[in-house]
C-alpha cells in the first residue's frame, strides 16, 4: 500500500481544501495532517523579526495511504491540479524516497 507525504506551502484555508479533495477521491481511507517536528526558531528580539518574510504562508504535510500505485497517480494528479488552481505550491513524497 503506497504511502505518500504531501508538503503544502500555503494557507490553513489551502491545505484544507487539498485535504478535503483526498477525502472525497475513491480508495482513499486515510488522510491526516501530521505535525510539523521542526522546531522554528522565531526569536521576536532578533533584528529580522516581523520582516515581511516572516509572514508568508505555512507549511502543511499530509500523510495519505492509497491502496494501489495507479490510485496514488490519480491522488498526485487531482492535487497538482487543484494546488495550480489555488496558486499553492506542493512537493511529493513516497515511502521509499525516505
């Protein structure tokens, strides 16, 4: 059963609707954010705090199972798809690249 990792760099809004597009794919059971172990070292007295840079979108991974790999071409697809749509940005990762 192919599992992939999905990083979304953009809005809560934008991972939501990736998210809610995975639910409503056929042979999809399993969908869940997973958090985010990177500790983000933010410190607000540092000379570049509240640059615009700081504020940009998040960063959002998903973890879903598909049971086949034609089903996980499909989950690839319909997400470049709607990450266009949305202007997001969105990488792949599959089991074995890890």
């Amino acid at each position: 059963m192919p599992q992939l990792r999905i990083r979304i760099t953009g809005t809560e809004d934008d991972a939501r609707a990736i998210g809610n597009l995975l639910s409503s794919l056929e042979g999809i059971e399993h969908v869940e954010e997973v958090a985010d172990l990177m500790p983000h070292m933010d410190d607000s007295d540092s000379s570049s705090a509240g640059l615009p840079d700081d504020a940009g979108p998040g960063t959002h991974e998903l973890e879903i199972d598909a049971p086949n790999a034609s089903t996980a071409n499909k989950v690839r697809e319909a997400v470049e798809a709607l990450a266009f749509d949305l202007d997001v940005l969105v990488e792949f990762e599959t089991e074995e690249e890890r």
